[in-house]
C-alpha cells in the first residue's frame, strides 16, 4: 500500500511532536506506518520529515549556528599570530562548540555506518520499537532525581561528546528517543539542563544531514513518494516540530523530562502485547 497525502499529514504531525518530545519519532513512525498499512519502511519519507524538524531545529537555534558560522569564517579566527592557529581557536567559544559537535558526531557516524546494513529489519520490527521504548522510559526515569548539574556551555569535554555521540548513534534504533537519551546523558555527565538540551539539538544537525545524504545516495529513485506527500509531511513535521522544541526545552529547563517515562513504558508494553 502506498502512502497517500492524509497519511503523510499525520506522520509529519507524529514526527514533529515525537522527534522532540522524548518518545521516540522513529519508533512512532514504525508503528503509525504498521496502523496505516505501509507494510514496507518508508525510509525515504522519514529522512523527509526528519528534514522538517531539521529546519524547526536550524530556526530555533538560529543564533547559535549564526555566531558558529560568523567564527568560521571570520579572519581573526584563521589568522596565525604569536600564538598560531590554535590561539584563535582558544579564543572563540562558537569554534569550540563546533569542534565538541564534530566529535560527538564521530560516534555517532561509526555507529550508524555500522548498523546500517539491518536498518530496513530493526524499522519494520515492531516488537523491537516495544522494547526499546522501555529503554528510554528507564533512561528518563533516572533523570528524576539527578542533583542540578552546573558546567555550562564552555565546561563540555570531549569526553562528554564523545558519550554523548555514542547514545546518539544508538538511537537508530526506532524505539530510543534521540533527544531522551542524549539530553540524559548530558545531565548524567554533569552538564546544566539547558546545556545538555542546546548541544543535544545541535548534535542532531549533521546527524539528520548524514542520515539523509546516505538515503538519497542508495535510495532507488522508484521508492521516493510522491513529491507532494514529501514536502507536506516535512513542512507539517516543522511547524509542529518547533512548537515541540519550544515546549520540551521548557520542560528541560524546569527538570520534568522523566515525566515522560510512564508514557514510554505504556507505549511499549501495548506494543510488545499486540505484536504477540
């Protein structure tokens, strides 16, 4: 069954608000896709509107990315002086930021290159998205009572993108909430709620970007959906998606994430007991 333009309207809804909110979107497109009869993973359609919550992303943290992309390609930062290259790199916290961003994306692109080769069975399985909700449950859970972490922005480490990285690569497997899982280790490592939240968005960046160069290089250009049933999902997943993004960064702020627990293990026990 193909997917017509009601369905990608309600999967792009579904996206933007679980692509955020710490449920799990991949996990909730396997099972909304299994309930509309799209027996065969849409793979190119998730990457789609993967895409509109990239650019509810980009416009969220447009402030973040502009100050990144003014010290790239500001001279001061290129211009070698007494103290050579690495002197105007230490002096720029945007240039720091981006170079914690590629680290932790070094992980998580290892990870995903790894796995890719069983990612058309670990989408179509719904037992799988079950158990994998009960991870993140558990994950959140264990926020609750987490001491008020105080490094900032400045404070992250290497070490801290690198794990970081490592739980995002994990959450390719639908069922683990990307934001959840990377926002918790983040606090579990230390850092305040609103830098853990910050690098955990800006991460995804060049992950959703890869994920989606990778797809359109293998996908057959027989699979793609119809270009209307794309874009309406990708705009719908981006306006929902930024409304999402608004409402959990508050939530992070006031350190409710693990509210978001019992859901996910209600979510996955109905999941494991109807796929039976």
């Amino acid at each position: 069954m193909g997917m017509e333009v009601h369905d990608a309207a309600l999967l792009g809804v579904i996206q933007g608000l679980t692509e955020f909110l710490p449920v799990s979107s991949s996990g909730h497109l396997v099972l909304f896709q299994n309930l509309l009869g799209l027996t065969e993973p849409e793979i190119y359609f998730d990457i789609s509107v993967h895409v509109g919550t990239l650019a509810a992303i980009c416009v969220f943290f447009y402030k973040d990315l502009k100050g990144i992309a003014a010290a790239l390609f500001s001279t001061s930062t290129w211009n070698a002086g007494k103290g050579g290259l690495s002197e105007g790199f230490a002096q720029k916290p945007e240039i720091r930021l981006f170079l914690l961003i590629l680290a932790g994306t070094v992980p998580t692109a290892v990870i995903g290159l790894l796995l890719r080769p069983i990612a058309p069975k670990i989408f179509s399985s719904v037992q799988l998205v079950g158990i994998m909700l009960f991870v993140t449950g558990l994950l959140l859970w264990l926020t609750r009572r987490l001491k008020k972490g105080e490094r900032h922005a400045g404070q992250i480490t290497v070490w801290d993108a690198l794990c970081i990285g490592i739980i995002q690569g994990l959450a390719i497997f639908p069922g683990i909430s990307r934001s959840g899982a990377t926002i918790a280790v983040g606090l579990f490592r230390g850092l305040d709620r609103e830098t853990a939240a910050r690098y955990s968005f800006l991460l995804s960046i060049p992950a959703i970007l890869g994920a989606m160069v990778l797809e359109l290089g293998q996908t057959p250009a027989s699979d793609f959906p119809p270009a209307r049933v794309v874009l309406l999902g990708a705009f719908i997943a981006a306006a929902v998606g930024y409304v999402a993004l608004t409402i959990l960064i508050h939530l992070v702020k006031k350190g409710d994430l693990h509210y978001f627990a019992p859901y996910c293990w209600v979510v996955g026990l109905v999941t494991i007991v109807s796929s039976l």
